[in-house]
C-alpha cells in the first residue's frame, strides 16, 4: 500500500486506528508479520505514544526499546561489555546486538500473545545494532495480535531514514504508515 509521505500524526493514527479495526486483513497485507510499522517525527514521538494510550486504553501494551537494551546489557553485563568492546571494539558488538535482537523479539511475542496490541518504541535507538527487517522477520507467523512498530524517522516510499539520513532501511511484510 502506497501512502502519502505528508501526512500529519493525527492522520496517521486515524489510519492506523482504521487498519486495526481489520487486524484480520493484516496477516495478508505483511505477509504474516501482523507488524505495521508507525513513522513519526522525532518530535512528535512521545506525543504518538500518548495519543496512542488514550485511544487504545486497556488493549494496549507499550515496549520500550531503550529499557530494553539496558535490561540486556545489565544481564549481559556491563563490565562484560566495556571489556568486550576495548578488546575486540566494534566487532564485540555483533554478539551484544543478537542478543538484544533474540531479547526484543521475546518480548514482542510474549507480549503479543498477551496483549490485543502491542507497541514498541524508542526504535531510533535500534540504529547501529540491527534493522527493522530482522526484527519484522524475527517476529513473523508468531504474534497473535498486532504490533506497532514506532519508527521517528522519514519515509520516502518504502525507504525509512533515521535522523539525518546515515541509517537507512527499506521495510518489507510490515504495513508502512
């Protein structure tokens, strides 16, 4: 589905609203991701998740990657990491960033299976670890529910960007609004 790329935040989640109210098309429409990837402005993030708790109270559970990522560096442990990366530096960080991929997926499906819908955000903090593909596919033909995926960034068709535009990625079997 081709979507303007103008569209204001208030537009988008009445249009994400809108495809949630048909979750069952979604299967099809990601090719069994059930993931709808949600592009915001860096700004307006906070107020993304805000407008979202309120229209979707008591259906919906919010995931943060950026709790995420310290619960798994805590567990992987940080003086693990500090030695890891002066020793080995960048490459170390390929061990680290499956493990927190294998963790975030965890935490998409359990919350899936748990929850009408769930939301992850704070995906900007993905960048310099992984993509978003790996984590559509990590999680395809195993959610029950929906999952939307906060992405603060630009969208130019199917190409999403980052900030200013170093991380790039081009999303497939998601739904991009």
């Amino acid at each position: 589905m081709h979507l303007r790329d103008n569209l204001s935040l208030s537009e988008k989640l009445d249009m994400l609203s809108d495809k949630l109210s048909r979750a069952d098309s979604l299967v099809s429409e990601t090719e069994g991701s059930r993931v709808i990837v949600l592009i915001v402005a860096p700004k307006e993030e906070a107020a993304a998740v805000r407008e979202m708790k309120m229209r979707f109270e008591g259906r919906i559970n919010l995931l943060d990657f950026g709790a995420k990522l310290v619960e798994t560096a805590n567990g992987y442990g940080m003086e693990n990491l500090e030695s890891d990366f002066s020793f080995l530096g960048k490459s170390s960080i390929g061990d680290f960033s499956l493990l927190l991929q294998k963790s975030l997926i965890g935490s998409i499906v359990e919350s899936s299976q748990l929850n009408p819908l769930t939301a992850v955000h704070r995906l900007g903090v993905i960048n310099g670890f992984f993509g978003l593909n790996p984590l559509i596919e990590g999680v395809t033909n195993k959610l029950v529910n929906p999952a939307v995926f906060i992405y603060p960034g630009k969208r130019k068709d199917h190409i999403l960007t980052f900030l200013d535009g170093r991380h790039t990625t081009s999303v497939y079997r998601a739904l991009v609004i």
